[in-house]
C-alpha cells in the first residue's frame, strides 16, 4: 500500500486525543496507521500517513492538522 499523502497534527496532550485517532482509522477500515514524529523548533508533531485524499483530509478536518501532501 502506497502512503503518499500526509497529515500533520500538533501533539497535544494526547491521551484521549490519540484513542481517538486510532478509532478514526478503525472506523475507516485503515489495519496500518503509519505515524512518524517530528521535532522542530520547541514544537512536537504526528505525521499520518494516508493512501486516499478524501480520508486524509477528513481526519485533517477532525483533528485540526495540516494537509502536506
């Protein structure tokens, strides 16, 4: 599976935030949430990994991320 488009999502205090993450990709049928973490200037942040724009952007608009690619 080819995951080519990105969202960025500012780490929060997570917890309850990140259940619901994963129940967002449960829900969508998605079995491997791909997640990298990014480090920059005092700032933390996920990056998901999505095979189809429409979800992608879909959990961009739930949880308040950036759409990259």
């Amino acid at each position: 599976m080819q995951y080519e488009i990105v969202v960025e999502v500012a780490v929060p205090g997570l917890g309850i935030e990140l259940n619901a993450m994963h129940a967002f990709h449960q829900q969508h049928g998605i079995q491997d949430a791909r997640i990298q973490h990014r480090h920059e200037d005092g700032h933390h942040c996920l990056l998901w990994f999505f095979d189809r724009r429409a979800t992608a952007e879909e959990f961009a608009v739930e949880f308040g991320g950036t759409l990259l690619g």
